[in-house]
C-alpha cells in the first residue's frame, strides 16, 4: 500500500525530522558537558584532599570565593568566607582529610554550570586544640562554573 501525501506535508514531516534529530544532538552535548562538569568537581575534590595548591590555583578563576555556608542551614550567616588566597591556604594546610561528593546535579547555562549536591567532608583546622576531634560535615553546596579559553573554570 502505498501512502500519498502533498509536498507540503512532506517538507513538514522533513522539518519536524530535523528539529527532532537537532534536539536528540544538544541533548546529547549537554550530556557530555555536564559529564565534563562533573569530572572536573571530582578532580577538585580531590586536589583539596591531596593539597595539591598548584592543580587548585589553575582551576580556579583570579576572583574565586568560596562561602561557608554552615549556618544558613539554620537561617544564620555563612560562618566564614574565603577568597583565592586564603582558600589556597587551606589546601596547602590540608585541612580536609575527606571531602566526598554525593547527589551532584548539574544545570548548563551556556558556557556556565550550576553544580548542586551535598558533600561529607572530614575537616581539621591546622590551628584547632590537638584534644579536639576532627570535625565530620555534611554540607549542601552550589558552585558555579564557567568554560574559558576551552576549560572549566571554578568562580564560586
């Protein structure tokens, strides 16, 4: 059985195949972004663990901050904020012993990502009490990206 339709039809059914497949393809983009994204956070985490200041500083843009958020969990203020310089201190004093990412989602703006999720860190300050503990946090983050010069970037 054969099926006729008009030209018009047909060059309608040809736009809506292509729009389909255009979409299917950005769909599939942003998949391997946010993968990119997501790959990059862990590498971050990772430096921040290690104390690697040189992989840190590289990653992070020359206006980065970083702001704690511990106490707007219980509608405080943020406990403490850090520029490039003193985050960098933090890495190089290895005050992170564990800081394990979990539930990460990613929204892609362009050239910027949204990251979103929780991290569990263990954390010993270099200037606490040697009685005291290491702190174990469970923390909801968002952290913002940008892609420059054809690599991510961490600002915020």
């Amino acid at each position: 059985m054969r099926i006729r339709t008009s030209p018009a039809k047909a060059i309608r059914l040809a736009s809506m195949t292509a729009v389909l497949v255009l979409n299917v393809a950005a769909l599939d983009a942003q998949g391997d972004a946010a993968a990119e994204v997501l790959a990059f956070e862990q590498q971050i985490e990772e430096a921040v663990v290690r104390g690697d200041v040189a992989f840190f500083d590289q990653a992070t843009s020359a206006d980065f901050s970083f702001v704690h958020g511990d106490g707007w969990t219980t509608g405080g203020k943020p406990l403490m904020s850090d520029d490039k310089a003193a985050f960098l201190k933090r890495v190089a004093d290895k005050e992170y012993l564990v800081h394990d990412l979990d539930n990460v989602k990613v929204e892609l703006h362009g050239d910027v990502a949204i990251t979103y999720g929780r991290y569990v860190s263990l954390f010993v300050p270099k200037n606490r009490n040697p009685a005291a503990p290491a702190r174990l946090n469970s923390i909801w983050f968002e952290r913002v990206y940008a892609k420059r010069n054809g690599r991510w970037q961490f600002l915020s």
